[in-house]
C-alpha cells in the first residue's frame, strides 16, 4: 500500500491523527540517513537477492534498502521500498516488482 492511501484512510476516520502519522512517518524516514543498518534485516530478506531491512513506526513497518548510488563501493542511499501495516502478510518478490 502507498503511503498515500494510507494516509487518505486515516483521514477519513480521523484527520488530526492522518496528519500527525504522516509527520511522524516522514522524521522517522529521514532518521534513516543516519546509520541505517541500526534497523534489523526484515523477514523478507531472505525472498529478495539484496537486502531488505525494516523500521517500525506505530503499527507500520517501513521496508527500505541500502544502495550504492555512486558507485564507490559504499551503501549510500536510501531507498523506500515499501510501508506496510504490521498485519499485512510478508511481501514477496514478485509483489514488489
């Protein structure tokens, strides 16, 4: 699910709390840029062939990866692959394509 339908769910229950959420869920994404590998691998890693860690945020769980943007043979970036509720069943690969 994307964040922005999650967010659009949210508001049509309570929109204070969509609000806050999506603050939150935004410092908690830039929080990332300093060391990421804090995060635990998720239990997805094993489906894909690099490597899937995750960050929980309320009852989300944030799933991202680390890449070598430049090329210079360090992990550098970022890069959000998905935000999934924590009841949501383990993503696989071919759902993330």
């Amino acid at each position: 699910m994307q964040v922005e339908e999650i967010v659009f769910r949210m508001m049509g229950r309570n929109p204070g709390y969509a609000e806050r959420w999506q603050e939150g869920l935004e410092q908690a994404t830039v929080s990332l840029e300093t060391f990421p590998r804090r995060c635990p691998l998720a239990h997805e890693n094993d489906s894909f062939s690099y490597e899937v860690r995750q960050l929980l945020y309320a009852s989300h769980r944030i799933l991202f990866t680390l890449l070598d943007a430049d090329e210079d043979g360090k992990d550098d970036t970022v890069r959000i692959l998905h935000v999934r509720h924590q009841a949501q069943r383990w993503l696989d690969d071919e759902e993330e394509e």
